[in-house]
C-alpha cells in the first residue's frame, strides 16, 4: 500500500532527524514501524483484517463518526491518525483503497484532545 503524508507534516515525516526533533526517539520509532506495517498490505481492508496496532475508526467526542478517519495505538494514549484515500468507507471501497494518508498523532482520550504532530 502507498502511504503518504498530509502537507502539515509531510517534512517531518520525510526526514528522520527532524522527525526525532519533533517527537523523541521512540515515538519516531514507533511512527515508522507503523508506517512499515501500511505499506505491507495491499489494501487497507486487508491492513484493517490483521489488526496490527489496533486499528479503528475515530469518534468525536460527541459519538459522532469522524468520517473516514481511523487511529492506530503508538502507545496507550497516543495514535497514529490515518485517512484511507477511497471513495466511501464501505468494505468494498477500502478493498479498493491502495492509499492511506498519514494526518499526525494524537492523544484523543479525555476532555483535552492533544496533537503531537502536526
């Protein structure tokens, strides 16, 4: 699967000294294993099947479907937040999708939402 960037923090993620600068070592570490993982898969249905970090759809505060967003567990707290690039959400639709955008990490747990990138 081809995994890009989103503008916001395509420099930092295109370079791993910036990248260690930005967030500490195992958090980059942690980054790229998951970006790894992506690029494993053919599709992100497939990605979704195996589960490797615990991937699922975001939810606003308010239980509303953060549309096409999805998290993946870096840590306990902190997600990678990712946006499969496909028409839909649909099973059939993500079976199609050969893309995903990396949008940052994130801490979304409790009242205070905190992005670590961007």
């Amino acid at each position: 699967m081809l995994v890009t960037y989103d503008a916001k923090i395509e420099k930092i993620l295109n370079d791993d000294k910036l990248l260690m600068r930005t967030v500490d070592v195992q958090f980059a570490k942690m980054i790229r294993k998951r970006e790894q993982d992506l690029k494993s898969f053919n599709n992100f249905w497939d990605y979704l099947q195996y589960g490797l970090g615990k991937p699922h759809s975001l939810e606003d505060s308010k239980g509303k479907k953060d549309e096409g967003y999805y998290g993946i567990s870096l840590t306990d707290n902190y997600r990678l937040i990712v946006k499969p690039k496909c028409k839909t959400n649909d099973s059939e639709s993500l079976k199609e999708c050969e893309e995903v955008i990396i949008i940052g990490v994130k801490d979304y747990h409790g009242k205070n939402e905190k992005w670590l990138m961007p």
